[in-house]
C-alpha cells in the first residue's frame, strides 16, 4: 500500500484506513483461531460473544456487546471493500483518460458538466465544479439512476471531496429536497440510487439519522445482514 500511495494511486488518508482495516481483521482472524484452538474462519453468534469480551467490548442501554464488536467488524470490511473497488476501478480507468483527452481535442468542447461515457457517468470538468454548486451532486445521481449506469471513479472522488459543501443549508434548501424526492419517487430505481448514496457517503451526510443504521447488526439467529 506505501507503493500505492507514493505512485498516487491512493491517497495516504486511504492507506491509514486500508491498513487500520486490514490490521482489526487480521486481529479478530488470529483472536478467533486462539478462542477455538483450531482454524477457524466463520464469526458463529457464540465466537462474536467471546471476541467481543476478548476486545474488550461491554453492552450499552442499546446494543450488546457483541453487537457493537461485529458493527466495527462491518464497517472495517466495508472500508476494505470501497478501498479494493476503488483501486481496481482507477486502474481500468487510468488508460481510458489518456485516449478520451486526445478525443476531446478533436471534438467540440461539452458545456455540460457531466456526461455518459464508457458506461458511466464522467465528471466534464474539474472537481472543484462540485463544491461549489452542490446541487450537481444530486444531477449525477439522477442521471446515473436514469441510465442505470455506474458513476465513474473519478467522479466518485470528486463527489467524495465536495462533501463538506453538504452542510445544514444545503440540507434546508427547498431545492435540494425537491431534488431527494424526485430520485425516491422513481418505481423500482430509488433502492439503486440510495445504494450509490451511501457508497458515496452522501447520503449521512444529507440525511444524518441514517447513521445510526450503518453497518448496525442484531445478535441473534434471523438477522443475517446489517440493517441498512
């Protein structure tokens, strides 16, 4: 991951996340092969009650303590899985910039700042675009949910930095929430959408209480899958 960051392929914010995910999951593997005395690869409800203590997890007036052990499990595994995706997807798409720059040369010059190329929804112009009109945000979003196409890394990256632009007022805008509803009204596409929000981080940050819901699980034998 150092040869990652030194060649810009991530950044170093990015290489403390993976490592610190990485390291957690590596703990719980060797903490759950010493618990057992045998290999032991599957977090079964009794292990997630020994790890928890075992890490020094206590139950709270909401969630047990091996709930809260397996909600870090979960939102360590999830941090690794965006990580992976991310590399992978800025690797493929790394040759394609090249060959689309040399394109735009000899092509008139889009004054619309996203567009649908290569399967996915680009970013026309510079990140930068995004902080300071917020509301394209929630244009990117439409047009993926309308194309039912993916949105490009680098607009993913874009999107990820411009963030902090989703702050209490654009949350409180009229415009904005007409924007929401509209994506949520659409039969059939509203789950597609909300998933990209999340993966994004967009949607926490425009709907705050979603975050009690994030990498939440319930210990118990019916509930297989963290609830959001």
């Amino acid at each position: 991951m150092d040869e990652l960051r030194d060649h810009h392929v991530i950044s170093e914010a990015e290489r403390r996340t993976a490592a610190r995910a990485a390291n957690f999951l590596w703990r719980v593997r060797y903490a759950a092969h010493l618990a057992t005395r045998r290999k032991t690869e599957r977090l079964a409800l009794d292990l997630q009650t020994t790890l928890a203590q075992e890490f020094g997890y206590k139950s709270g007036a909401y969630l047990l303590a091996s709930e809260k052990f397996m909600r870090d499990y979960y939102h360590h595994a999830r941090e690794l899985n965006l990580f992976t995706e991310t590399v992978l997807a800025r690797a493929s798409e790394s040759e394609r910039k090249a060959s689309r720059r040399w394109g735009r040369r000899l092509s008139h010059t889009s004054a619309e700042p996203l567009s649908i190329s290569n399967g996915r929804v680009q970013l026309e112009g510079e990140a930068g675009l995004l902080t300071s009109n917020p509301m394209l945000l929630f244009d990117a979003f439409a047009l993926a949910q309308a194309a039912d196409v993916p949105l490009s890394q680098t607009l993913r990256d874009a999107m990820r930095q411009s963030l902090p632009a989703v702050d209490r007022g654009f949350r409180l805008s009229a415009e904005a929430s007409r924007a929401f509803m509209k994506l949520l009204g659409r039969r059939g596409r509203a789950g597609y959408v909300l998933r990209l929000m999340h993966e994004i981080g967009f949607l926490s940050d425009y709907c705050p209480s979603s975050v009690i819901s994030v990498c939440l699980i319930q210990h118990d034998l019916y509930h297989h899958y963290t609830v959001e």
